[in-house]
C-alpha cells in the first residue's frame, strides 16, 4: 500500500444547506431557504470516535495511525444529478470555504476541493481560486451519467488539476443507477441500496477503462485519478480483460503507448478501508497477488467527520 | 539442423497485396506479397495458434496522439483472424508492443523469376525437399 500513512478518504458532511450560509450570498440564502433542496448523503461513514485526534481513528475495530487526512465532500458527488449549474457553482465555493475552516482546526487535515461539474469552466474557475488559498489535497469530479471521464468535457478540470499538481478524487454519491442524469449500472435502474452497492463499482469500471481507452493518460502524463470508496478486488479480472481486448483492438486506441497495467500503476490509485487489511499482514487473495508490485492501494478509510 | 533456400513457386503464383500459404519440410509457412515486395513467416500465431494465412493482410494504424489516427507500414502487418494481435511481418514484433512473443520469420528472395524461401530444417527432410542449395542463396 502506498500513500504514506494519508487517509484519502474522510467523508465530510454537513447537516443541511443552513450550515453554509455564513459563505453564501444573501440572495441564495433565501433562495435555498424556500426550496426543498437538500444536500444528501447516504452512502455511510464509519463512526469515527477520535476525528478531532490525528493519533488514530477506528475503522472496522482497528486503529489506523493516519499522519494525515483528506476531507471528501461526499454530499457534492451527488452533483452530477442536479440541474442547477448555478446552483452548484454557489454550494461548491461554499463548501469549500466551510472544508477549509473546518481543516484549518487539525493538524494535517487537508481538504479535496469540489468543483462545479456541470460547468467545467466554472470549475477551473473555483479551483484557481481556492488552489492558492487553501490545503488542497485534491478535487473532486464526479463522473456525470452520460459522460465518462475519458470524454474531452472534463479535459478543462484535469488540466487544471495536473497544474495544481494534485489528484481527481471520484467517490460514489448513492445515486448510481437511481436518479436521472447520474451513473449508470449495469443493472439498469436499481431499487434497493443493497443492490447499488453490490454492483456501483460498475461506475468505477467503466470511467476507469473509459480514461486508459481515450487516452487520457496520454494527454495528461501526469494525472492521477484516485478511485475511492469503490473497493479494488474487481480490478486485477478487469484489467486482465481490459489488456485482451488491448492486443485485440490495439488498432482502435493506437495513441496507446503502454499497456493498460503500466497506466494502472502510473496514474490510477484506489481508496478503500479493505487496504487496511493488506497492511495489517492478511494474507493476500489471488486477487491481490495479481497486482504484486504495482501498489495502487491507498487508505481510504470512509470515516465520518461533520462539519 | 540446416538452414537451406526452397524454391516456393513463379512470382505469378503470388498475388500482389495477398497471401499464399505453402508446406516446407512439414511446416506451414505464409509467403505475404506487397506489390514487389515479399515476406514469409509462421502459419500459426504466437498468441493461440490460430491459421495466419486465413488473417488479414495489410496496413495498420500507428501510435501517436489521444485521437489520431496514423496510416502506416502498409503491406508490413498480418492480423491474426480469431483475436485480432498484429504482426509486422518483416520484423515478427507485435504492433504497437502489445507482447513481448515474436512471430517467426523466414528471409525470402526472388531470383529468375522464383520465390525462395530460407528455413532450417532436419537433414532427412531438407534432401527430401530437394532444396536448390545448401545455406546460400541460389
């Protein structure tokens, strides 16, 4: 595992709207104040019984030592559901604002920027503002329903992201396959959270092989995508896959200077709480064997901090 | 084990742009004709040992930039028929350096208006085959 003692996936929540109007505008104030607008979040966090201590926190029983820790608006991923590009742009700056007060309270807390998806230009925007006033970390890009991440759209954000020389964070924000306009599965429409998240990772899959295929890599040699909360044991059959068809339709992506394994290791990280457990000495599935050497686990441990 | 030149055919046995698949000594080797130019090479592919000569013969696309499209090395590549790995029949690397395995391939000469071919093969079957001469080209 890699990552040097960083939980890169602490969920930052807030209550409701209410709690960011001391950073947004009067006028949407009143706005959001007459609307049933909610910012939503139920994807789960584990209870977190030290989050103001950096000496440890409790994920599945057992104490991790995180040097340092990044803040994940999980509330925001939901964005690629909302149709209010306005909307969004005033709660990201908002949010962001709010991340970094609540940051500048612990010591190495760092926050992951959230940015207005639905418009990448405002998006550029917000992260040029922020990226030098504030600890981040990273940004989050919530993958829209009809537009993979490999698509030139979010080309303006990776750009800026790879100038600002952090990550893109893509984390689940409950709506996979539930509400219209956000990810797709596999499955088709879901009716149960039990059944989302059996099969969510499908959105990982298809944005992951979506970037290696377009060539995203290629373009932006520098970026790093970090898939958290996804888990990782689908990955190695994935990739195995994703590497036949590369031999067997190599002629369709020629700008392919590598295989996909070499960008897996290079520029894709995973997030999850199941690297703990890699850590602690257990003994690695097939699975895990697979991928020895490449090292693309992070911690992500999904523990809960409200802000 | 000798390596000896066989005399495969006329040139006009060899379609310009197009395949032609003959038997040395047992083996199954594909003669490859690119308008004046002639290349042979293994009938089974590294990758699972599908028929070579049943692929595709032609062009391929080169790497370059994220959305480009390179036209190149026409008549230099052979596309297996059941998954599609390319070879480039001059050199038996893959395309594009899909895989490290190499297609084996076989020096080919024209002299008098015959196509030869140089492969290495047991004593027994060499004199069996009649080959025009012994190591060196005829």
């Amino acid at each position: 595992m890699t990552g040097g003692g960083v939980d890169y996936d602490v969920h930052f929540t807030v209550d409701s709207v209410a709690d960011l109007f001391p950073y947004i505008p009067e006028a949407w104030q009143y706005r959001f104040s007459i609307s049933d607008f909610q910012l939503v979040w139920d994807g789960g966090s584990l209870v977190d019984d030290a989050a103001s201590s950096r000496a440890s926190i409790r994920a599945g029983g057992t104490p991790v030592a995180a040097e340092e820790r990044l803040l994940v608006p999980v509330q925001m991923a939901r964005m690629s559901v909302w149709s209010d590009h306005a909307m969004a742009a005033v709660l990201c700056s908002a949010m962001n604002d709010h991340m970094a007060t609540t940051a500048s309270r612990y010591d190495g807390m760092r926050m992951c920027a959230t940015v207005d998806i639905l418009d990448p230009a405002e998006a550029v925007r917000e992260l040029e503002r922020v990226g030098g006033r504030y600890p981040i970390g990273a940004v989050l890009v919530p993958p829209r329903g009809t537009i993979l991440l490999g698509d030139p759209y979010y080309h303006p954000v990776f750009e800026a992201a790879v100038d600002l020389g952090v990550p893109i964070i893509v984390h689940p924000s409950g709506a996979e396959g539930a509400y219209f306009g956000g990810p797709t599965l596999g499955v088709g429409p879901v009716r149960s959270s039990y059944l989302r998240g059996t099969v969510q990772y499908q959105v990982a899959e298809s944005n992951l092989f979506d970037l290696v295929f377009s060539g995203t890599f290629e373009r932006y040699r520098q970026l790093c995508i970090i898939f958290a909360h996804w888990g990782y044991r689908w990955v190695p059959p994935a990739f195995w896959r994703m590497e036949s068809e590369w031999r067997a339709f190599r002629l369709e992506a020629p700008w392919l200077t590598r295989s996909p394994w070499e960008y897996l290791a290079g520029n894709v990280r995973l997030a999850c709480a199941e690297a703990l457990h890699t850590e602690q000495g257990v003994e690695p599935s097939p699975y895990e064997r697979v991928w020895e050497g490449l090292d693309p686990l992070l911690l992500g441990t999904g523990v809960g901090l409200e802000g | 084990m000798s390596t000896t030149w066989h005399r495969v055919g006329d040139i006009s046995r060899f379609p310009k742009n197009g395949l032609v698949r003959v038997t040395l000594g047992g083996r199954n080797v594909v003669v490859a004709r690119h308008e004046d130019r002639f290349y042979a090479f293994t009938d089974t592919c590294p990758h699972q040992s599908a028929p070579l000569g049943c692929g595709d013969y032609g062009p391929t696309v080169l790497p370059g930039g994220p959305d480009e499209f390179q036209y190149g090395l026409p008549g230099r590549v052979i596309r297996c028929p059941w998954h599609k790995w390319e070879w480039d029949v001059s050199t038996g690397r893959s395309i594009g350096g899909t895989t490290k395995k190499r297609l084996p391939t076989y020096p080919v000469e024209v002299r008098s208006g015959s196509v030869y071919i140089k492969v290495r093969m047991a004593p027994e079957a060499a004199r069996a085959m009649n080959p025009v001469d012994s190591g060196e080209a005829p």
